[in-house]
C-alpha cells in the first residue's frame, strides 16, 4: 500500500505522479474523515496535474451520458478511472446495473432479507469476514474496521439469502470487500448481485468444475505464444491460476490502489481477460521458470500460485490487452470445449453482460446445474459400465446405455428447471 496511508507526509516529499496523491486522498476519505488523532494530509487540497485533471473530466462527462463504451475504454487506459468518487459512479454502470434510478427500487424491494431463511454457508462467511481488511485501510480505528466487517457480512449474507442456490467459495469475501470500500454500503447490494450472477456465477455452482474449464485456457494460450515454455510447464497442471482468478486477484494483491485500479479494468474488460492477465504474469516470469527443472511439478506450482510482487499493473494492462487481441479465446483449442452457459461465453463481450438481467443470471446458473447434473449421472454410468464390462456382461451393459438414453431424454432442460424450481427472493 501507499506509504502515505501510514500519515501525512508533506507534499514536497512525494516522488509520484499527481494521480497516486489523490488517490492517497481519495482513500482517506472513504469513510468520511481522517482516522482519530490522524490530520488530512495537505495533498488532498493539492491540484491534479494537467493530464490526470483531463482523464477526470473524461471520465465524469462519460458517467453523465451514461456512456458504457467511453467508460471502458478509460478504464482500462493508463491509471484507469482516478479516483474512488468517479469509481463509485463508473463501476455499477459497468456492471450493467447504473441506472440512477435503479437502486432506489431495488432498496425498497430489500429491506427485509434478514427475514429470509439462512444460507447453509453463513458460518463460513464468518470465518472469512472475521480474516477480512487485513492489509487495507490501515488508516482507520478498531472500531471502524469492527464496522466496516459487520457492514461486509451484511452484504454477504444478503447476497447469498436473496440467491440461496449460490454456493459461497471462500475469497468472494475479499471481492466484496474492494466493492464495499469504493461503493459504499448503501449502493453495494445490486452490483454484487450482478457481478455474482453475471461475471463470476461458474465459481459460485455446486461444482469447482466450470471454475476449473477457465484455466484449461492457459495451456494453449501459453502455447500459441511461447511454445517452449508451455512444454516447460506441461507437467503442471494449470490450478496454480485458482486462486488469484477466483477472486479476481482480491486475495493477493494487498495494496488498495492496485486492486482498485485492477478492477476498473476486470469490470470493464470480458471474463476472460482474468485468464489472460494470468498468462501474462507467467510469460514475464519466464526465466525465472526456466531455473526450475520441468520435472518438479510441485516446486512449478509453488512458484506460480503466488504473484510476484510488485506487479508493474500498468505494463500488465497494456500486454495483456494486446494478447488478446492476437489470441481471442476462439483461437485456442480450449475454448471450444466451453459450455455455452459459462460467463466465458455469455459475457464474451462487455455488452452482453451489461445486457443481461439478473433473472438471465440464474436462468443460465439453472442451465449450468443441469449440463453438472447430466455429466454426474453420464460419469456414474460409465463407471458402472466399466466396472461390469466382461463379455458375458453385454447385456448388462446394453441395458445400462438403454437407461442412460432414457434418462437423458426425460431430463430435459425444462424437467431440470421444474426439479429445480429455484425463485429470486
């Protein structure tokens, strides 16, 4: 984090660009005043240089018009949306859930979720909220931070008792935390919601599964740009990737403005850019990976699951943006083994998911469960035919791929969505 969260420093000493001061600022001011005992620093009255004052009347002009388009664009370009205050403002537009008269509606309709029926996860959302704001902000009290958790617990258990078929996986809690601190509890439900739903919904099925078909793009991506070192990897298996996007690399960048300035561009790129921000990091670690012998599978993944720090965000940005225009999913082998109801496809482009609803959202999860449902009882199947496969047998075996037939045919996907019956609160 920023030195400067630790108290004030006078201007003059500061070496960064105008835009780290008031985002140093901007940070401060969170929640509403300096932490107890602690003065505003001086450079939060200090004026924007020349070219950060312009992106920020850009990007105001772009929030007015309710430009989606422009906002994307200046989101990922250099030092993407600024400040906290023009965030608030561009990320629930991004997030297609903007409309400024939206959640006055949507707040009325959900007053009452502390009288829904409690999640099955609400337990492990305690635990994990009790582990939250660890590296950041570090400029506020016990109490606040005590505030700031029951705040983020709220928000959590709302999300969940308002979708009880989402399966809760440990580290939404460090996403919903970033979105908390820039949103704002008042205005934070809706956009989780539809962050939930339409931009991470495969990690939040009853299987790992569809999480783990995003990283099976790695490989070949590796491949079509360094063919060497995805030989060099090819005894890893891709799941070093997990964690960081899982949560959107919540849970491993510990500075504030990184990860603010990480999400403006993740709300405002496809899915998929995740994906290929992780093969970029891998990419720019090659001769590091390249001291490791092929054959130690297990130190490869040590080494790959935890990013290297400091991240040069400005130089990943601009390379992954141009990897992917030069390898678009459709070019990897991978991508055609994708179910269409993965967010990979149903947001391949930033206009589909700022299209879609939320009932969209869960009609697609239902879809999901159902093709997870079909391929369990397929695996089930096959096992039992493997199990029983001696020559005498046969018939057995016929009458197996008889039921399997049957039972494809009978669960259709309208049967599954009755079985499922699954209705928003």
């Amino acid at each position: 984090m920023d030195e400067t969260m630790n108290g004030p420093e006078p201007c003059e000493s500061r070496t960064g660009d105008d835009v780290d001061a008031v985002e140093t600022a901007e940070r401060r001011e969170r929640a509403g005043h300096a932490a107890p005992g602690q003065k505003p620093s001086p450079c939060q009255d200090r004026p924007l240089s020349g070219a950060a004052a312009r992106k920020v009347r850009l990007v105001e002009q772009a929030c007015q018009a309710q430009d989606r388009a422009t906002l994307a664009q200046l989101a990922v370009s250099e030092h993407g949306l600024v400040l906290d205050r023009l965030r608030k403002i561009a990320w629930p537009l991004l997030l297609g859930c903007g409309d400024p008269g939206h959640y006055g509606v949507e707040k009325d309709e959900r007053l009452a979720w502390q009288a829904l029926p409690k999640h099955d996860d609400e337990d492990q959302v305690k635990l994990d909220v009790n582990r939250s704001f660890i590296y950041y902000p570090n400029d506020r009290s016990s109490r606040e931070i005590e505030g700031r958790k029951a705040e983020l617990s709220d928000l959590i258990v709302e999300i969940l008792r308002r979708n009880p078929f989402l399966c809760y996986f440990q580290g939404y809690h460090d996403i919903c935390q970033v979105l908390l601190l820039v949103l704002g509890a008042e205005s934070c439900s809706l956009a989780v919601s539809h962050l939930s739903l339409l931009r991470i919904r495969d990690f939040m099925l009853p299987s790992l599964s569809p999480a783990l078909s995003h990283l099976r793009l790695l490989p070949p991506l590796l491949s079509a740009v360094d063919p060497e070192l995805c030989s060099h990897l090819s005894q890893t298996q891709p799941f070093f990737a997990l964690a960081a996007t899982l949560t959107l690399y919540a849970h491993d960048i510990q500075e504030y403005g990184d990860i603010a300035r990480l999400f403006d561009v993740l709300l405002a790129r496809e899915t998929v850019f995740s994906v290929y921000l992780f093969a970029v990091i891998v990419l720019q670690r090659k001769e590091e990976l390249f001291d490791i012998p092929p054959d130690e599978p297990e130190m490869l993944h040590s080494v790959l699951s935890k990013l290297p720090k400091p991240l040069n965000l400005e130089s990943l940005i601009s390379e992954t943006t141009a990897l992917f225009a030069l390898h678009p999913p459709e070019s990897l082998s991978a991508w055609r083994s994708i179910s269409a109801n993965s967010v990979l496809k149903t947001s391949r482009y930033p206009t589909q998911s700022t299209s879609q609803t939320l009932e969209d959202g869960i009609r697609y999860y239902k879809k999901q469960v159902a093709e997870l449902r079909r391929a369990e009882f397929r695996k089930s199947v096959l096992s039992a035919m493997w199990k029983y496969r001696r020559p005498t047998g046969a018939v057995g075996v016929a009458i197996l791929g008889v039921a399997l037939a049957w039972w494809v045919r009978k669960n259709s996907a309208s049967e599954m969505l009755r079985r499922l019956s699954w209705e928003p609160a």
